[in-house]
C-alpha cells in the first residue's frame, strides 16, 4: 500500500511531541538526524524511530 501524498505525524512515545509533521514520508533515518538524536521536547534519546505513526486519511 502506498502511503504517499498522505499527512504523517510521528510522535514521541514519552512526551507525544510531535517529531515529524507532513505528506512525505521519511525513512526514520532522516527524522533522527532532523532531531539531533532526542526528541526536542523532553531530550529523550531517540534510538529507533518512535512507535507511534499516524497516517491519516486526505479529506
Ligand atoms: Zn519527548
């Protein structure tokens, strides 16, 4: 399934801070080298990508 062109939100699993807002997806890669490593929030270290993906449906 292709999940391009929808909305993705990524949060932080401690804090729920979002990390990474938009319609491209990232290879978790990039959301962590966008982050520093941590979350910039609660500067959690962010070892793998967060758990928590929302995909949501394009009105
Ligand atoms: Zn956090």
């Amino acid at each position: 399934m292709c999940v391009l062109g929808m909305p993705l939100k990524i949060h932080c699993d401690a804090c729920r801070a979002v990390l990474y807002e938009g319609k491209y997806v990232k290879s978790p890669h990039e959301i962590i080298v966008s982050c520093e490593g941590k979350c910039p929030n609660c500067h959690r270290k962010l070892s793998h990508i967060p758990k928590t993906v929302e995909v949501m449906p394009v009105e």
